[in-house]
C-alpha cells in the first residue's frame, strides 16, 4: 500500500467512526462508542503496519519534539496564572476554587507525566 491510498483509508475510516459515534451519542449508547473508536484504532494499526512508503522522518520528529517543548511550557505557564486568577477569584464564587484546583492538578499531572516519559526514554538511550 502506498501513502496515497493509506491516506484515503484514514479519511474514510475517520468518516466512519465520526458516523459511528454520532449515532453512539444519539442513542446514548457508549459501548457502541467506545468499541468503535478501539476497533477504528486496531485497524490503522494494522493498515499502517502495510504502508510500503516513508511515512514520517527525522525532520517531522524534530518538529514534533519542539511543538511538544514548546505546547507543555505554553500549557503550564498558563495554567499557573490561571489557577492563581482562579483561587484568587474564590470569594466572588465558591466553584472558582474547583476549577483552579482542577486546573493546577492538571498542570502537574502532566509535568508529572512528562517527566515520566522523559526519564523512560533516558533511559532507554
């Protein structure tokens, strides 16, 4: 299989799940859902595994590396400022305090998570 042809599957079977899930949120059934994303994920998998073509470089890795230094500084810098606006605005409205709490967990579970996949990979060069 060759990029052009793994590139039409993507959008077909991105064009199935999406008329899938539509119907799974309808009915309210998310087993449905859930099935279908995991069998949509099995399939490309499985389809990608036959492309004969290059389909990403260093090139493309390097620029993913930076996007992702670049998306978690961004992400966690604004975060903090918004859990501290949060926590401040706490007398105006009780639920600010959640959302500020929620927020600064989120930030350090992804710093946390970050610096798990880092020291995985670390370790493995």
């Amino acid at each position: 299989m060759n990029y052009k042809q793994y590139r039409n599957f993507r959008i077909i079977t991105a064009m199935l799940l999406a008329a899938v899930m539509s119907q799974a949120v309808i009915f309210n059934n998310y087993i449905l859902a859930i099935f279908a994303v995991i069998a949509a994920m099995a399939v490309m998998f499985t389809v990608k595994k036959k492309v004969v073509d290059v389909l990403a470089d260093e090139r493309d890795y390097q620029n993913a590396g930076k996007a992702a230094r670049y998306s978690l500084g961004i992400f966690s810098a604004l975060g903090a400022v918004l859990t501290m606006f949060f926590m401040f605005q706490r007398s105006v409205d009780p639920a600010y305090e959640i959302i500020g709490s929620t927020l600064a967990y989120s930030v350090c579970g992804l710093l946390l998570l970050n610096s798990i996949v880092f020291m995985y990979y670390a370790k493995q060069n």
